[in-house]
C-alpha cells in the first residue's frame, strides 16, 4: 500500500510587526538598514501541506508576498485573529478565486470569524453578487481539523487583554500575536521539531512577548528549533542573532522549513 506524502514546507512570508521595517518616518539604524534580512513584512505564514497551500493571515502586505514567493494558488486561510495588520490584505485573495475558479474556505475562533463577518461584510453578507470581491467561505475552527490533507490543530493564546489562535501542523506549531499560553495549550504544544513564536522586541510589551520572554516560553516547550517572529525596529537581525542561544533564529522574510515524515511504526 502506498504511504501518503505527509511532508510539510512552511515558508515565513513576513516576520515583521504591525508597522513592518522599515517604518514609515524612523531614521533608526536597523530602519535605515539596507541589510535585506531587516526588511520586514507584516507577519504571515504559508504552509505547503500534500493537498494544496494553507495561508496564515491575510496581511497588509500579502500581494508583496505572493508575488515574492510566486504563490500560485491558497487553497485555505486560518486567520490568527482580527488586527489589522493580520486581516486587511483580505482582498489580494480575488486573483485566487479568479485563478482557481471556487471560493476558498477560511478559518478562525468564533470571535474572529465574527470579527471578520463583520468588518468586511460585502464578503461575508452582501447578498448582492456584483463586484470583484474575494468569495469565501467562514468555518469556526474549535478542534482538530483535516484541512489540506494535514490536521490542524488550534492552540488558544492570550494576547494582552484579548485573544489569538495559534496553529499547530503536525511537528510545527506557529504562535504569533501572543504575551500569555494558558496551561491547556502548553499542553498541545509537546514533541516539536519547529516552534514559531512571538517575539516583538527586546524590551517587555504588554501584548506581546519580547525576546527573552519568548526564549523563556520556548524553552519550557522544548522545540528542537524555535524562529522568534513578528519583529519590530528594534530587532537587527544579524548582530542580535549573535545574542540567541542554540536552537534558536530571528525570522526572516523568505525562512523556510521541510519536515519529512516520521515514521509512525517505531
């Protein structure tokens, strides 16, 4: 019996926070950079799963991204949560719908998908069908889910006074927009080959973590890797790498990661 191609890449289509870098009217060191490893995108992933393309975020950035990456097609969204910089790229989707020809399904928490419904309601409720608009379909994502040929488990976070989804895929987990992860989310967070995480700044924030909060947390969920993501100005990436311990990498826009199968019999 042949054995399904279980292998995942996932690719850090932007790893940089809400203003990304450089930001609009800073002459710091790292915004006047023009080291390309601090160029940073709006944070979002792209996981390439067996059956098709699975994006995390549509941020405001996310037609840079696509054509960067040459993404072809998204056959499913998971959205982290409602901020802006997360959601707003929504529209860059419609070359998708166009290019394949169906409404792509896109999944959140109930209070995002709600969030969603509500600020973008010519998507989700305009029954008029006039206009190029992105054609979706909203699913509440409560529990393991089979999406691509992958199973994708939600992870709850705390982020500040609210809340974010996290996502796990199979031995990668990617946890952005998070200052706080409640005990029963550790807990789905056990035997990970690549953990991606917050890691906004090197001072505290009080909605996200900054950097040796996230090596704190990292370290107490044991990846043998952990990339710190959805990085500010303050961060220059090649002499604060210097300053990580083993193990661990300040994203980049473009980072990319292939896992292979693990060999279930053992």
């Amino acid at each position: 019996m042949n054995t399904p191609d279980r292998r995942l890449e996932v690719i850090i289509l932007g790893s940089g926070g809400s203003p990304g870098v450089p930001m609009p009217g800073c002459d710091c060191a790292v915004c006047r950079s023009d080291d390309p490893l601090n160029r940073r995108t709006r944070c979002s992933l792209l996981v390439r799963a067996p059956n098709g393309n699975i994006l995390v975020d549509t941020s405001t950035d996310l037609r840079q991204q696509a054509l960067r990456e040459k993404i072809e097609r998204v056959d499913a969204v998971l959205f982290t949560h409602g901020h802006a910089d997360h959601v707003h790229g929504i529209d860059d989707l419609r070359p998708f719908n166009h290019r394949q020809g169906q409404a792509i399904p896109v999944y959140g928490a109930e209070e995002t998908v709600s969030h969603l419904h509500r600020v973008f309601p010519y998507i989700f409720t305009d029954p008029l069908p006039e206009g190029y608009r992105p054609q979706l379909t909203s699913h509440v994502i409560t529990g393991p889910t089979d999406i691509c040929g992958i199973e994708v488990l939600p992870v709850p976070l705390i982020h500040g006074g609210g809340t974010a989804t996290g996502y796990r895929f199979g031995p990668i987990a990617y946890l952005t927009d998070c200052s706080a992860i409640p005990e029963a989310s550790l807990a789905l967070l056990d035997n990970l080959d690549l953990l991606i995480i917050d890691g906004l700044r090197l001072r505290p924030h009080p909605t996200h973590f900054h950097v040796a909060k996230a090596v704190e947390m990292a370290r107490r969920i044991g990846a043998e890797t952990t990339w710190l993501t959805h990085l500010n100005h303050e961060i220059d990436q090649r002499r604060h790498q210097e300053e990580l311990p083993e193990g661990f990498v300040f994203a980049f826009d473009g980072l990319r990661w292939r896992t292979e199968p693990r060999d279930e019999s053992t």
